[in-house]
C-alpha cells in the first residue's frame, strides 16, 4: 500500500484485498469492519467501502481511499467514537476562543451564524494521532475531495439505487474512470470536480450543484492557476456552465446520466425531464 501524508498513521498496517482481512495494528481496522457490515443499509458507507475497495481492486482508478485516509475521515467527522460525536456548546466555545480569525467569521457567514460542530477538527484528530495539524489539514482536503466527487457522481447524478451496494458504487465510479482516461473528456471531468464542492441542498430546488458556489470555486481555481502553467477552463465555458439546458455542465451531467442509465439526475439546470420532482433533497 502506497503511503500518504493521511496513511501512515501506524507503520504496520496492513490490508489484504483478496479476503478483506483486517489485521492487527491496522489504523482502519474498526471503522472498515464498521463500514463493511453498514455497506448495504447505510448510503455513505457504501461510498467509503467501495473507495476502499477500489485502491486495490482498481489500482489506477481516480477515486480511491486507503485505510489511513478512511481512519482519518472517521476521526474527523466522528464515526469513531473515541472523539466527541457531537460537541457540545461548551466545548464549541472553547474551540472558538481558541480560533477566533477571519477564517471563524467566513464560517460563521457560510452557515449563516450557525456553529460550525467541525470547528477545530483538524487540531484535535492531530494530536489523536500526533501529527502536525497543517499536514491532517491537507490530507482531509484531499480526502473531503474524493469523497465529495463520489457523492456527486453516485447520489447526485446517479441511477435511484446508486448506493444500494458498493458494486452500484462501482459501476458509477466506473465511467468516470473511463472519462479520465479519455483526453477528450478531460474538460468535463475537471467541471465534475469543481461541480462536485458545489453541491447544496435548498429548499426550493432541492439537492444538486449551486451555480453561485460553482462560480466562486471557479474564480479561486483562476487565481491559483494563474501561478501555475495548469491551463483554466475558458471564461465561456463557465459561463454556460451555470446557465440553461444547453450549459456545458449541464450537457455533461446529461452524459454521464446516459452512460449509468440514470433517467432522473439532479442536474445543475433542474430541467423537467431529468427532475419530475425538482425538490428532490438528498439524505445519506
């Protein structure tokens, strides 16, 4: 198993793909014995199972998890126990006290002033682990990532019983590893990524990719190619991105729906055909 700056978290873990045994020492062991008897009745932990799966069943696929990274995401968000489920407010006041600067006020903003139950996480599954809180920030980026996309490609564009088992999981994965593959779809699975940070639930057109979130996330992918050589997407192109049934994202949510043979899609342009029910929320 190739390592990461999530992974290693314990120098004799070890996974074997061939009998799923989890052995002693392993830093997924619980949570993937938790994930694997959950797969089936809980949606997420399908997703995760089957990101799992897939670093060794598909060593080259562009959506994976290993172990450590599944172990740092259950530190995180709480599927393990051994760190607070839900904070309390007492605790929240001292995890803000603690960081009160610009990035507690833009949270408090994106929530509308609702608490961040998050606030803090990074520092605190550092020092469960005992590494360095900047390096559990970037590995949870990378991690937050994939799982996102996953979400995005399986509950957001995929058929109804995506995320009955992980091998439906599969199957959406899938045909995205085949587009990455593919240089000629390569703008697409770049829009895919972005679309994927931008996915929201409202009440008035339910669950799916928020056109103003996509745009922002578009504009700070800009700024920070704009140090690099990486080519942007053309301004164009996002502009039809966030606008009508014939916007490029649109017409690439389209695609990737006939390709899963998923009929209803929560698509970017909440169009009839794709939304009988345009309110549709997403549960997992």
């Amino acid at each position: 198993m190739e390592t990461t700056e999530a992974a290693l978290l314990s120098d004799d873990s070890r996974w074997s793909a061939d009998v799923h045994e989890y052995r002693l020492g392993d830093p997924g062991e619980i949570v993937t014995g938790q994930q694997e008897s959950a797969s089936l009745t809980d949606r997420i932990g399908a997703i995760n199972l089957a990101l799992l799966e897939r670093k060794t069943t598909r060593p080259g696929s562009a959506l994976s998890l290993d172990v450590g990274q599944l172990h740092l995401l259950s530190l995180f968000y709480r599927f393990d126990p051994r760190l607070d489920p839900q904070p309390t407010d007492k605790e929240l006041d001292k995890r803000e006290e603690r960081d009160r600067t610009d990035e507690l006020f833009r949270r408090r903003k994106k929530n509308r002033y609702e608490r961040d139950v998050n606030l803090g996480m990074n520092e605190r599954v550092a020092q469960e682990l005992g590494k360095n809180k900047s390096t559990v920030s970037r590995a949870m980026k990378t991690v937050n990532g994939v799982v996102a996309l996953a979400v995005y490609l399986t509950a957001v564009l995929g058929r109804s019983d995506a995320l009955s088992s992980t091998a439906t999981v599969h199957d959406h994965l899938d045909q995205f590893d085949l587009w990455h593959a593919n240089p000629d779809r390569h703008p697409e699975v770049k829009m895919f990524r972005l679309a994927s940070g931008a996915v929201r639930s409202r009440s008035d057109v339910g669950t799916r990719v928020d056109p103003s979130r996509f745009l922002a996330l578009h504009a700070a992918a800009a700024r920070k190619a704009a140090k690099s050589t990486e080519p942007d997407l053309d301004p164009q192109q996002i502009h039809e991105a966030l606008f009508g049934e014939d916007g490029a994202l649109h017409l690439a949510e389209s695609d990737y729906a006939i390709e899963v043979e998923s009929r209803h899609p929560r698509c970017v342009a909440v169009c009839t055909p794709h939304n009988p029910e345009r309110y549709r929320l997403l549960e997992l």
